[in-house]
C-alpha cells in the first residue's frame, strides 16, 4: 500500500467519487443484490453529494491520479457524540488490501478527537463480514423502498468506541 495516498476529499472531486460509487455498486454489491436492484439505488441514491466531499470529514485513497476508495463520517444530528460512518467505497480492482480498513479507521480516529462516542453505518450486505471485522455490530435490519415494488435490504450496525 506504499503507493496509496491519502487524502480529504473537496467539492470538486465529487464527479469522480461517484463513478467509483457506481462501479463499486455494480462489481461488489452483485453478490447479494439483483441487477435490478442495483440498477435501481444506483438511481435513487446519491450517497457523494458535494457538500459531504466538501465537509473536511470525506477521505479519498489515490494512487497517483487514480481513486481508488473513498469513505468518511458525518456528526449524527439525533445524538451528541453520534457519527455515522458514510459511503465507504473501494475499486473493484482494489479490495482485499486494506483500503475499506484504513479509511474507516481514519474517520472514526478523526470522529474520535471530535468526541465521538459510538457509530453507526447502514450496510449493505456484502458489507456485512467487513465491518464486523470493523468491531461493528448488527442493531437492525431494514428494507429500503426504492419505488415500482423494488426493495433493497440493508443492516444498521453500530460500534462503542472504547473507553
Ligand atoms: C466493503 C468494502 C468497503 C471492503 O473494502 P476492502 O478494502 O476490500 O476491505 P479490507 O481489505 O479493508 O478488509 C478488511 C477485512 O474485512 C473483511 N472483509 C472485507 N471484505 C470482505 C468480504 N467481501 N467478505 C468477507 N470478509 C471481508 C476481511 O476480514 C478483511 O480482512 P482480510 O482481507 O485480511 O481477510 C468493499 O468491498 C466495497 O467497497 N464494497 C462495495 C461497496 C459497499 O458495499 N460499501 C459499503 C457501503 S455501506
């Protein structure tokens, strides 16, 4: 990973955040997700939006220009020392090396200094083995309504920080 870097993401970087966010979604999501479905939150949500790229809390990992996983976390406005750990995406041709890891550990160390006491993330399922290996755990499970009869389950999962 020596040729990986690290950085904060900025408003404009947001065009190519969600093109990874597309072909993250289309390559890794199929092992849980119809194409249907998959077709169908690609064009319900969109999880970049400049503001959350602009925020000072949305990491990008590159090498040289290329992005190759990206991923952050957001102050939960319900609860005082709440985050929500916020679209964590890695190139297919990069998984498995440690880049969903570093940039999760990333947020929730700079979470951490901000006085974040406990996180949330709504995972997809593929995810799931993932941010278990994270320390998350599941609270719940729910299916998200993407219109025309289309539905997209995902787990809400969470972690304490320790003491
Ligand atoms: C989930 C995701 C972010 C993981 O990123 P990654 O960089 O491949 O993960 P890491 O290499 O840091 O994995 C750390 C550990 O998590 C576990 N893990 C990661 N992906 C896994 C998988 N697909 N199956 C089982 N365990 C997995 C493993 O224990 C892994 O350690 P190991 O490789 O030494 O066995 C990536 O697969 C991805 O982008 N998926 C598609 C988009 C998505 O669903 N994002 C989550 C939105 S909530």
């Amino acid at each position: 990973m020596s040729d990986v870097s690290i950085r904060l993401a900025r408003a404009d970087d947001t065009p190519k955040i969600q093109y990874l966010h597309n072909l993250s979604v289309q390559d890794l999501c199929s092992s849980h997700y119809s194409p249907i479905q998959i077709k169908a939150s690609l064009e319900t949500f969109m999880p970049v939006d400049p503001g959350l790229a602009a925020s000072g809390t949305y990491y990008l990992a590159e090498v040289g220009d290329t992005l190759v996983a990206s991923g952050g976390w957001t102050p939960a406005v319900q609860e005082v020392g709440l985050a929500r750990i916020r679209a964590v995406y890695v190139h297919p041709d990069w998984v498995r090396r440690g880049l969903g890891r570093s940039l999760v550990t990333q947020a929730e160390d700079a979470a951490r200094m901000e006085g974040v006491k406990r996180f949330v993330v709504n995972s997809s399922l593929n995810a799931v083995p993932f941010y278990s290996f994270m320390g998350y755990r599941v609270v719940s499970s729910m299916e998200l309504d993407l219109g025309r009869d289309i539905t997209f389950p995902i787990v809400q999962m969470e972690k304490h920080c320790k003491k």
